[in-house]
C-alpha cells in the first residue's frame, strides 16, 4: 500500500470518529442544557453572586461543548474533502 493510499484511509479514518465524536458531544450538550436549565430554575430566586457565578459558569461550559461539536464538524468535513483531493 502506497503512503499516499494510507494518508487517505487515515484521513477518512479521523473524519468518521471526528463525526461520530461531535454527534456524541450534541447529545450531551442536549442533555447538559436541560440539567443547567433545572439548576437555574432552581436557584433563580435566590439569586446571589455564587448563585449567578454558576448560571454563568454552566453557559460558558454549555456553549464550549457547542463549539467543540462545531469544531469536530469542520475537523472532519475537512479532513474527508482533503482525502477526496489526494
């Protein structure tokens, strides 16, 4: 097998587990989401800075799984259209 035949399978090897990674990472965002969501109707009323510094704490984390789902998509949309092109 030439290098290049194995850049290729290597290329559509992380494409697949990069997909299968970001599509693991939306469910757990889902799931996230509605647990932080629970957490800050619970502590809505109470409402004090260590209270708000976990709201805020839970959306950044929230929002950083959204992104590295995004960027597992682009890493895997990438890697297959270079490996279509070699």
């Amino acid at each position: 097998m030439s290098d290049v035949q194995r850049l290729k399978e290597q290329l559509f090897q992380v494409s697949m587990e990069a997909k299968q990674a970001a599509g693991g990472l939306a469910g757990f965002k889902l799931r996230f989401t509605q647990h932080s969501q629970q957490v800050e109707s619970l502590i809505a009323g109470t409402a004090t800075g260590v209270d708000r510094d976990i709201a805020e704490i839970l959306d950044a984390a929230g929002k950083a799984v959204a992104q590295a789902a995004e960027a597992l998509e682009i890493a895997s949309a990438g890697c297959k259209s270079y490996a279509d092109q070699i």
